[in-house]
C-alpha cells in the first residue's frame, strides 16, 4: 500500500511539474536535429498527456531542404490550415515564429486562440526567412485560489479562449512554419478587453470583431485579453464575475477597453437607463480598476447599419453613446469615439458600399450556409479590421502609453476615407463551420 501511495505521489508530482512549464522551443524540420529545440513530428497529436502536439484531426507535412543551417533546413506546411497546441499556465507569452523555405515563397496568416489574427499575409521569398514577434494572453475561468470561477455561457464551454491551452492556426496559401518558441513573460502590458458581441472573439466565419483584429497591429510587449462575450451588458458582465476576474489578472500600468450599450438599452427595469445603472457600472468599473493601477479607457459602442431615406446613420443606440462620453469626461477617462467614427465609415460607403463591413450575404457563399445572412449589427473580418483601425486612431488621439506599442509604418487612418474593401481578404477559418 506505501508503495503504491509513493508511485501515485510521483506520477501526480510529475503531471504537476509537466503543467508547469512556461517555455517552450520547437522545430519543424524533418531531418535535423536542432541542439535547444524540440523536434516535432508531423503524426504527433496533441493531448493533455502529450502537452503539445497538432489539433482538432489536423495534420500536416513536413518538408526537408537539406540546409546548412538545422533551423531552417525544413519547415511544415499543408494543402489546409492546421493547428497546433500547447498546454500553458495562464498569463502572458512572448512567441516567436520563423517563416520561410530555401526554395519556394512562402504566404502565412497566423491566429491564436479563437481567431485572433496574430500575423497577416507574412511573405517571403525564395531562400529568405522572417522572425515575428508577439505577446499572447491565455487564461482560464478560476478566479486564483477563492474557489469561484467566470460564470460561463453554454457556448463558451468549448471556446479556446478559456480552454489551459495556447492554439496556432497556421493558414493561406502557403504557410511555411520552421519553428516556434514560447517564453512566459510577466513584464508585457496587458490590455483587457470587456464588451459584447462586437468586441468578442467570434469563433465563426465570417462573424468577426474589432477585439480579434486588435493584437495584428500590436507588437511584442503588449497582450490583449478579450473577456467580451455575445449577449453581455455591463450588468451582466460584472454579475457574471468576468470583472472579477479582470481584477485578479490585472496589474499597475494595464490598461481596460470597456464597450457595451447594444445590449444594455434591452434593459427596462426601474433602475435601468443609460444615465442611471449603465453610468453607475460604468463609473464602478473605472474607479476599481484604478484603484489596482489601472488606466480604463471608455470607447462608445459601435453604430448599427440603420440608414435613414437621406443616406445618414439614424441613432439606434439612444442615449448611452452620450452617457459613455459623459462618465469619461466626468472621470477623466480617456475615451474613444467608436459611435462617431462608425457613423462616419458608414455614411461615406453609404447604403450599399457599407454591406461590405456586415454579415450580409447571400444563401450559399459559404460551406453548410443555406439561408441568407443578413445581420447589420455584427461585422465580417473587414469590418472588423476597420474598426480595429478606429481604435488604433483613439489610442493615438489619447496620447495612450501603449502607442509605443504599435507596429512600425502603421498610416494613420480616416474613417472617412476608409480602406478598399475590394482589396481586403483573409483566409477562413476550418475550425468552425460556418452557421446562421
């Protein structure tokens, strides 16, 4: 019976220890050996006994150019997106990704979690590789060690953004990955995230949101942590301890983008409205994140695609764009015209340029879509990734400290001369199917 206690003691003590570890380095290369790296094979599936591996039934092939040097000497790639998984701690993570092939270009998109987009359209030419760099945040549901949890929704009990894993989707054209290396970083700002369905990580093509475009235009140094979710309004987004997990992450210097109103205005209860219980949570979230070091910054909700007969945005979200200004100005918050940048973008694509930004299409465009999609709430990728640009340029209108965080060359962008939708285009996403 002591034997057996030791042999379960030691198999508990090294299950604990594998969960433990914060870095990891791994090569892609078939043939070589790379002296630090861990060599992965393309059959190696991943489970939580195997800590990492290639996901959800993806596999891909991996390629061997017979180099001089071992780490680029060959790389994986695939006729198909694939994905590949390691079980991390929560926190932030530094990674870093080499792209390229010695013989042929190369075209990579990289997202993590539930479609973040990481890295786009990462090109490079015959015999020339590319390093990039970013901060990731993973998290799951435990609030530290009280015993309470984020009160999650049906859907989000399989969402890989509260999962105890980091997941790379590796997908375009051609996407050539040498090698990979994941190291825990506990000095990267962190930039929380809390809204609704405009700000979430969709999980479904061709649903998308600012939230999940945001980290393409950040550098290493800064993570996003999206705890949006479809549905929330600032009650329920305190109520369901999404907040409260937002306090125990935090640390001096993070910053918090708070976006509700859409679902807010569906409230009618004596106290509700948007100058009553909307600006009471509003001015609750901000003094408590302060209180922890915080900076909280306000952004309005994002207008609908409601047009009036003269071409002009009508006002479907009533009074609460004006209340979030007014909190802002009351509590010295910086704050982020969305709802008025949003009216302009639409205004200038007018009627039916502006489709382009939504879910609207017809019955057929995509796999297993048999009805048509017509949704004027809630964004494709490009309008996504225009209003991403929109918080970009509220950041910079801010003076905010993270700017410095902002990838190089990124041009300044005006919603009234807004980028041609015609020539925006990301791969879809395989994980999901896409529904209606």
């Amino acid at each position: 019976m002591i034997k057996k206690s030791i042999i379960v003691l030691l198999l508990f003590s090294q299950a604990a220890t594998a969960q433990q570890i914060t870095s990891y380095k791994f090569s892609f290369g078939p043939a070589k050996e790379v002296p630090g790296y861990i060599k992965v094979d393309p059959s190696r599936k991943y489970s939580p006994e195997n800590a990492y591996g290639f996901d959800f039934g993806t596999i891909p092939f991996a390629i061997d150019r017979g180099g001089k040097k071992p780490l680029t000497s060959g790389f994986i790639t695939g006729d198909k997106p694939f994905f590949f998984s390691v079980s991390l701690p929560e926190g932030n993570y530094n990674i870093k990704i080499t792209f390229g092939d010695m013989k042929d270009a190369s075209l990579s998109t990289v997202r993590v979690e539930s479609r973040r987009l990481l890295f786009e359209k990462i090109k490079t030419e015959p015999g020339k590789f590319t390093k990039c760099e970013s901060t990731i945040n993973i998290r799951v549901p435990v609030i530290d060690d009280t015993g309470e949890q984020v009160k999650l929704k049906p859907r989000e009990l399989n969402k890989l953004d509260w999962d105890s894993k980091l997941t790379f989707e590796f997908t375009d054209k051609r996407p050539c990955i040498c090698a990979l290396e994941i190291t825990r970083t506990i000095d990267a700002v962190t930039v929380f995230l809390a809204g609704n369905s405009t700000v979430v990580d969709q999980d479904d093509d061709p649903w998308a949101s600012w939230g999940q475009m945001f980290p393409r235009f950040l550098k290493k140094g800064v993570a996003v942590s999206n705890h949006a979710e479809s549905g929330l309004s600032l009650g329920s987004f305190i109520s369901s301890n999404r907040f409260r997990k937002v306090l125990s992450m935090m640390k001096p210097g993070d910053f918090l983008f708070i976006e509700f109103g859409h679902n807010d205005m569906k409230e009618k209860g004596p106290g509700d409205g948007a100058f009553k219980s909307y600006s009471e949570r509003l001015r609750l979230m901000v003094t408590e994140f302060r209180k922890k070091g915080g900076i909280p910054v306000i952004v309005s909700p994002a207008n609908r695609r409601s047009f009036d007969d003269d071409g002009k945005i009508t006002n479907s979200l009533l009074d609460y764009p004006e209340a979030g200004k007014q909190v802002a100005k009351e509590l010295y918050v910086p704050f982020i015209d969305l709802n008025g940048m949003t009216k302009t973008l639409y205004e200038t694509l007018g009627p039916e340029k502006s489709q382009k930004l939504f879910v609207i299409y017809p019955a057929n465009t995509f796999p297993d879509q048999k009805e048509a999609l017509n949704d004027n709430t809630h964004f494709n990728s490009n309008g996504a990734y225009e209003l991403a640009k929109c918080i970009i340029e509220g950041i910079k209108d801010n003076n905010l400290a993270i700017k410095k965080y902002l990838i190089k060359g990124l041009p300044a962008y005006d919603p009234s001369k807004p980028d041609r939708f015609e020539e925006f285009s990301l791969p879809l996403s395989p994980h999901s199917p896409v529904t209606n």
